[in-house]
C-alpha cells in the first residue's frame, strides 16, 4: 500500500495537543477527521514528534497507509489554527515516528516590561533581570548523553531516561530569548522543565553547579518549575537521506 508523508504547522493554544483522546480537541484528530472527508476511509497518522496541550508547531510531520490528497482541500476543511503544508508520496514503508533521527524545538520569551499581544500565544512574558551568560553556559552542559529524569514526571510511562542532545544554545535578539534544542529525541516536559530550570539559574535562584548536578539522573523535585506551554514550537523533524 501506498504510504504519504504530511507536513503539518498549527497553533497549539486551543488544542490538548497531538494525540487523538476521547472528547478533546487534538491536531491528530482535526487532521484524521478531514482526511475521511476528502481521502477514501479513515486513516490513522502516526506523528514524528507528539506535542503537549498549547505547544506549537511548524515542522511537525505525519505518516498515513493511502494516497496523498489535495492540500488545498484538507486545508478548505480544517480549522484556521491548523494547516497542512505539504502533502506527498513517502517511501513505501516510511514512517514518521520510527524513522525520524532528530527534533528540535525553540522556546521563546518575551522580556518587555509591558506584555506584547502580538506574542501572547507564542512566547513566555518574563520581564525579570536574566544573566544572559549563565544561560549560555547552561546550554553549553546539554549536548550529549545525559540522564535526564530530574526533567520528566516521576509517573511516567518512560523507561529509560537517558537521551543524547545534539545541540543547545540560547538565542539574544534584545528584548527576545529563544533557546533551540536539538536531540534524537524527548521525554514528555523535558524541554519545559529545562527551560524552567535554566531561567531560576540566570534569575540567581540557583547555582550553575546545581543545574549541572542535575543531568546525572537526579530526581524530579530537585529540578526547577516547569515552564508554561505556550513558548515551546517543534520547528523540525530530521530524516536520513532519502527520506527527509
């Protein structure tokens, strides 16, 4: 059969997130209930990078068994938060999830005194002294393997903790903060989590050494807050070569 490969962008305000749950708005189920519309039968997606409830996304990626269809008719019938931007033959077998080597998010924060409605939905409103270097040199500590369960729920349906980070770093355009993160792949809040826990460092709420005791399996409460949704977007799902 054949397989299809959709590249999906969508505000996640007003969604519980990726996955498809009884009585909830989701992007999956958006998607899926369209595709019945427009495509024959009712496939099921499979996504690269499931995202929580409020958390956006610009390069999230989708996999179905069927024919791709006409993005202008899937986007004539979904709501105005979501949008499917491509919608192509995949290689036979491809699947979105399985197949993906990496992910990577930005997390965005507005630091003007006065909140900006042009950024509500999409950046932390922080207006706070933010030692710009101790965030760097936060970031400078992810890259590679570390155990990160200090940076998920104690329940969790994980089993193992250890993830390799490809690339962090934070991002200074003024009045703007963006930390991008890159790693094969995450456990649920992980990137919320270190953002908060990075910020209470640049806020001098805790020492650098701290953070970095933390990327050796410690426990979930001695890590900081969880920062709010709403700043977090998966920008990009990376594929191997012929694939991509």
């Amino acid at each position: 059969m054949a397989t299809t490969r959709l590249l999906i962008e969508y505000d996640g305000t007003r969604f519980a997130g990726w996955a498809k749950q009884p009585g909830l708005r989701t992007v999956q189920g958006e998607i899926e209930r369209v595709l019945a519309i427009v495509g024959r039968g009712a496939p099921a997606l499979t996504c690269g990078g499931r995202t929580d409830s409020g958390v956006h996304a610009i390069g999230q990626v989708a996999s179905y068994a069927g024919e791709p269809v006409l993005v202008r008719s899937l986007n004539a019938l979904l709501p105005s938060d979501v949008a499917v931007v491509a919608c192509e033959d995949a290689p036979d077998g491809f699947d979105a999830r399985r197949d993906a080597v990496s992910r990577s998010y930005r997390y965005r924060i507005d630091t003007r005194r006065q909140r900006s409605p042009f950024t509500a939905r999409t950046a932390l409103h922080l207006y706070a002294h933010l030692d710009r270097d101790l965030l760097h040199r936060c970031a400078a500590m992810l890259p590679g393997i570390h155990d990160f369960t200090a940076f998920t729920p104690t329940e969790t349906e994980h089993v193992h903790f250890r993830r390799r980070v490809l690339a962090a770093a934070w991002e200074d355009h003024g009045r703007h903060l963006e930390f991008t993160i890159t790693a094969e792949a995450f456990m649920r809040n992980m990137n919320r989590v270190l953002v908060g826990t990075m910020l209470e460092v640049a806020r001098g709420r805790r020492a650098l050494e701290d953070f970095a005791g933390l990327l050796d399996g410690a426990p979930r409460e001695r890590a900081g807050v969880t920062a709010p949704p709403h700043g977090l977007t998966l920008e990009r799902i990376a594929y191997p070569p012929g694939l991509g």
